[in-house]
C-alpha cells in the first residue's frame, strides 16, 4: 500500500498558475504510474496528467500545452505545474497511484481544492 498526500491548491484569477504537490509514503520509483485527476461539482472524476517515466507523460486535451506533470522518485513525490489556469479547471484533483501489474490496484489521496475565478 501507499499513501499519498496532495498540497498546493487554492484560490486563483483566471490566467493564474498554480503548482500542486503529492509526497508518496514510499517508494514510487519502480512499481507505480503517478497521476492527477480531477473532480468538479456534479461531474465525474477525471485523468488530468499521468506519468510512467519523465519521457512519457500523458495528459487530457482540455490541459495539452498549460499543465505540465512531473515526478522525483528520489523523493516520491510528482507535480501538476498548471499555468493558464480557466474556470473549467475549477476541481478537486487527486493524487493517484496505480500499480503497473495485471490487476492494477488504484491508490488516492485526499484531494485538495483549484478554484479558478475572478
């Protein structure tokens, strides 16, 4: 099992950037695929960014080119730099770790709040 601890949300104009955070309780060099979700009020969870190795992040078309995600495995953590920031980016985002395995087992963290408004 793995915990996993989000910061770095919070309230910001329109155009802002903001840069969310997630440690890990252990390692997460090896045996996971990080990402970042997000939910808004009355919507379903989404994938925002996911990333195996540094070369191969992935990420929703509504945030290709403004969010960037990154991970230090020698610290187990990842990061959601996002710049540009809109309204429709108004969420709780996640923290998530999925096992690289047949039968992948999904870890999250609590959430932390992006308001986006003016």
């Amino acid at each position: 099992q793995v915990q996993l601890v989000e910061s770095g949300g919070g309230s910001v104009q329109p155009g802002g950037s903001l840069r969310l955070s997630c440690k890990a309780s252990r390692s997460i060099r090896w045996d996971y695929i990080m990402g970042w979700y997000r939910q808004a009020p009355g919507k379903e969870r989404e994938l925002v960014a996911s990333i195996l190795t540094t070369s191969h992040p992935t990420y929703a078309d509504s945030v290709k080119g403004r969010f960037t995600i990154s991970r230090d495995n020698d610290n187990n953590m990842i990061f959601l730099q996002m710049n540009r920031l809109e309204s429709g980016d108004t969420a709780v985002y996640f923290c998530n770790a999925q096992t690289i395995s047949s039968v992948p087992n999904n870890y999250w963290g609590q959430g932390t709040q992006v308001t986006v408004s003016s």
